[in-house]
C-alpha cells in the first residue's frame, strides 16, 4: 500500500472508531549496508532509514485506558498504563513497552486512542518493530512531554521495549535508524559511544535492491538472543565489557577455553567491526567494488560462522554473485527475510528478472523486490 492510501485508510477507520481525528506519525523501516551484529558488540553500523513507514493517529481519550486498533491485523486491544495492565496480543505489547518505558523514565503518557497500520514489510528484515516503537515513542514524546525526551533516550526507549516487553534482547541499530534517519543519507553509528555521523548515499552508476526471501524471520525467543551469549561469553573470558574491545590475537590466544561455537561467533564479530571501517572508506573514496566485496564477506561469515543464514538466502546470494552483482548479503538478524544487493543501474533490470525466475523455479515462489529510497525517520506525518 502506498503511505498516501495508508494514512487515508488509517484517518476513515479513525474517525469512524473514535470520532474527532488525531495527530498523525510516522517511523521508518530501515536498511544496513553493513555491520550485522555488531551494534549489541559496541561495535559499527552504517544503517539508513527507508522510504516504509509504521504509521498511527493518536489523540488522548481522557479515558482510563488505551485504546488501539490496528488495520493490518484487523485487531483492537484496551490497556491500562499499569504494569500489570500488559496486553495479551503481541502487537499491542510493542505499544504498551513504550508507554510503560517513558514512565519508568518519570515521563508522561495519558491514556489515547490509536489507529496504525504499516507498510514495512513484516518478517523481512527491515524492522518494523523498530518502526512502531520509534512511531509510539515519538509521539508520545510530542503529545505528553512537550519533546522534552532526547532522541537518544526515545531509541533507548524502543529498545529497553524489546527487551523488556517482546522478549528480543536487540541491540540499538533499529530503533537508531528509524528515530535519526535521514533523507538521503546512510549514518555510520558508533554503539558503544552512540556518535554518529551522515554520510551522503547516491552511489552513482549503483542501485540497491532488495530480495525478500519470503521466509519469515522472528526474533523473539529465537537463535538471536543465543548469539548475543556466545559474545557475552567471550568478551567474559577475554576481560573485555564487549567483543569491540578484543582483538583477534586475544580470541586466538584464547581458542582452547573456548567452545568452538563461540570462537567463529566472535571471529565473525571481530572481521565485521573492520569491515565497517573499511566500507566508510571506501564510500568516501567512490570505491563500490570494495564495498561489494566486503558485502560477500560479510554473507560469508553471516551464514558459516555466525550461522544466521538459511538456504534460501544462500541461494539468493549465489544467484547474485552468479549475474555479477558488486554486492549481497543477508541484511539484519538473518534466519529468513532479505539480502541487500549493490547492483550497477546497466545490471538491474535483468538481476530482478533472473533473480525472481531462478528462485521460483527452485522454491516455487518469486521473492518480493524492494528499491530503497534512503529517507526520514520519526516524524510528525504532515504529507
Ligand atoms: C536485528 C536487531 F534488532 C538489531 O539490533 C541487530 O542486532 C540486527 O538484528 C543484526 O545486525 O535487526
């Protein structure tokens, strides 16, 4: 759905649910040219905000409750602010995680009434969770706290919401993007320090591309949070707070202490943290091939070492480096959802069509195709 026929959609079941309309937000879905597991590591991410948001009206209720519908699901939820108030439906968690993060924070949240629906695409990877949080915590910043809540503090929110309320103990690449992103422009973030710098993204000659696998990745209760172990482990082992500050001569030092499972997690992690740097470089420097070339490095140790791959993302990067593309990868948590492609404009046309035959021929089904528009985050939607 266009973001334009979302916010007509999501105004119409708005004023017929609840009457006088609210004020309309929106948060970004977002991509990561590189840096995957890293950002819970202290370590870099080069994310962006993308043109697909979480979108919500909301207008106090002067009620004692919150009042949520959300069009996608077709579902509606009513909760209290209280701890013990937490809805059942995982979707209005996200909701509540927020408000229940600001008031911990000794902000302010009042009970409202909400219509949203997204156009993030669920389970591919593009952080649609992130998106709703950032919307939530945006809005409530703007509606209660006369946004005397700090943008940092509004990411931490969405984060600290994850964690405690939707059981994914993420790092903060998501909640960053969506709240700081900005048009036109990919930001290298530095997580353990939260500095962050912009940096210009129109790779000319390039497109990026995505290719939704279409299987779909959930992060709650799964292989994610054991991977964020292996590394607390290790950095435990190695006397360091987190695998930012090791070195591969330390882990190497130390390879017989440890399970050789965590060994390749935190070899993966140690090559990701330099390959970071190296792709800022190389952007600066106009050098696409080196970052295509670091993207296949980082789908190779994603999928032997850290082992967040699956086939069909496998797959995906095979067909890829099979037409030529500069470069792919899995992108985000991995175990489903999309790669991220670097494809020279004179390639795309026939990579989309090869790409989607090849695929169907083998699973029976064309992947979804996304072009990325590198765009804002958490905002007041007056479009
Ligand atoms: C998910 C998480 F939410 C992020 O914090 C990050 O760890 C990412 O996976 C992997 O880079 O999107």
């Amino acid at each position: 759905m266009t973001t334009k026929d979302m916010k007509e959609k999501i105004q119409q079941i708005f004023k017929e649910k609840f009457g006088e309309p609210g004020t309309l937000y929106a948060s970004a879905g977002r991509i990561n040219l590189i840096g995957e597991h890293t950002d819970y590591n202290g370590g870099f991410v080069f994310p962006g905000a993308i043109d697909k948001v979480m979108m919500a009206e909301i207008r106090p209720n002067g009620l004692d409750k919150v009042r949520a519908y959300s069009v996608d699901l077709e579902d509606y939820a009513e909760f209290g602010l209280n701890e013990e108030d937490a809805p059942t439906q995982s979707w209005a968690r996200y909701i509540f995680g927020v408000c229940r993060e600001i008031l911990k924070r000794g902000g302010q949240v009042k009970p409202f009434d909400t219509v949203f629906a997204g156009n993030v695409p669920l389970g591919a990877g593009l952080s649609s969770s992130a998106a709703l949080e950032s919307c939530f915590a945006f809005a409530l910043n703007d509606l209660f706290n006369g946004n005397s809540i700090d943008k940092f503090e509004l990411a931490k929110i969405g984060q600290s919401t994850e964690h405690n309320y939707c059981g994914v103990n993420c790092g903060i690449m998501d909640q960053f993007a969506s709240v700081f992103g900005k048009k036109g422009h990919l930001m290298r973030l530095d997580c353990r320090s939260l500095e962050h710098e912009y940096y210009p993204f129109d790779p000319e000659g390039y497109k990026l591309v995505l290719v939704d696998s279409r299987v779909k990745h959930e992060l709650a209760d799964s292989p994610y949070n054991r991977r964020r172990e292996s590394c607390e482990r290790v950095a435990k082992r190695l006397g360091v707070e987190t695998l930012r500050d090791a070195t591969m001569e330390a882990l190497n030092a130390a390879k017989s202490d440890i399970s050789a499972e965590d060994y390749f997690r935190a070899k993966f992690v140690l090559e990701e943290k330099d390959r970071v740097l190296a792709v800022c470089d190389a952007l600066v420097a106009g050098d696409y091939e080196t970052v295509g070339q670091k993207m296949y490095e980082t789908h190779r140790g994603l999928s032997k070492d850290y082992e967040v791959s699956c086939e069909e993302l496998d797959f995906l990067n095979d067909v890829a480096k099979d037409l030529g593309v500069t470069g792919s990868r899995i992108m985000g948590g991995g175990f489903g959802g999309c790669t991220i492609n670097l494809v020279k404009d004179e390639l795309h046309d026939k990579f989309v069509e090869e790409v989607k035959a090849r695929f169907n021929e083998k699973y029976g089904h064309e992947p979804n195709i996304y072009d990325v528009v590198i765009s804002d985050g958490a905002r007041r939607y007056e479009e």
